[in-house]
C-alpha cells in the first residue's frame, strides 16, 4: 500500500514539474531585435570595494551615497566613515591608534570613502598579500577578512592580536576551485 502511495506522489510530482516547466516559442518573434537603451538611467548601488557600503554608510545614507560619484565620496562621506569605524572598532580606541597598513582612523576612512577599486598596473594584482595593498583584486583573495584585519587587527594585523574573533570570516577557499583559463568561476553547483 505504501508503494501505490508513493507511485502516485511521484507521478503527480513528475506530472507538476512537467506542466511548469515547459518550453514555449512565445520569445521566438524578440530573438532578433537589438537591445533597447532609450530611457533614463540612475545608478543604484556603489559597490566598489565588497562590504565597504554595507558596514560605513549609515542607513539614512545609503541613496545619497550609492548616486554620489566617486571623486566626491571621499569629502562628502570620510567623516561618517570615521564615526562608524570607531563606533565598531576598539582598535581605533585611542589617538594614534593604527592598522596594519600604518593608517589611523582618519587615514584609512579617508581611503574607504572613496568606494573604488584601484588597479595598478605595476604591480601584482592583489586586494593584500602582505606587502601590496589594494592593488587590484584576484578571485581567490581573501577580500573580506582582508578588510576585518584592517578593521579588527590593530597595529600588527594579526588575527590573534586585539580582537582574534573579529580579524578573521573563516572562510579559507572558494567551493570550488577557479578554473586557470577564462571565465575563471567554477561551473555553478
């Protein structure tokens, strides 16, 4: 009897799937046409470096600095930066006080706010290797505890210096490793 039960269960569910799923020629007429770029267009996120938005601007924020562009980011938005980063981290407790790229609160927000990522052309391309700093960025680097270390690390950038529990997200690799010719990502699950 649980068997029978089973079948039926299976074959409404193969019989659902079926029914939404299935493939239609409705597109077919649009295969050809070219991409429509009229209207008007607004930027919507700035997302240059990952989680920099996201952790120091302040909610109320968000829009204005989502649509300011990036050369004025940086007088418009360092000082909030600044409140924000002393607010979440006690490694900025006292003056003086620096990271492990040798920048005080004031230096290293005044570096964040402009929300870009930079590139250069001279040196090997990296988010931080321990000696390049925001030179670029590879898929397999470590972006965000890269950021908790320069946020949570202190002086030396150590995880087990100041706050060992904040300096690191625990995520070692990618899920699947990058491929060595383009595209590079992994085919998804």
């Amino acid at each position: 009897m649980k068997n029978i039960h089973k079948i039926k269960v299976l074959t409404v569910a193969v019989a659902v799937s079926l029914f939404a799923f299935n493939c239609s020629n409705d597109d077919d007429d649009n295969m050809n046409n070219a991409p429509d770029f009229s209207g008007t267009y607004s930027q919507e996120d700035q997302m240059g470096r990952p989680a920099i938005n996201t952790v120091f601007v302040s909610a109320a924020s968000k829009d204005m600095f989502n649509v300011t562009i990036p050369s004025a980011q940086g007088a418009a938005f360092q000082s909030m930066f600044q409140t924000n980063l002393k607010a979440l981290s006690p490694a900025y407790a006292n003056p003086g006080d620096k990271n492990a790229l040798g920048l005080d609160a004031a230096a290293f927000t005044g570096l964040l706010a402009t929300d870009v990522l930079t590139v250069a052309l001279d040196k090997p391309t990296t988010f931080y290797d321990g000696t390049n700093v925001l030179t670029g960025r590879n898929l397999a680097d470590d972006v965000i505890t890269v950021e908790l270390i320069l946020i949570f690390g202190g002086e030396t950038g150590l995880t087990m210096s100041e706050n060992p529990t904040l300096s690191n997200d625990n995520v070692n690799a990618n899920d699947k490793p990058f491929l060595p010719s383009f595209p590079y990502l992994a085919s998804p699950w």
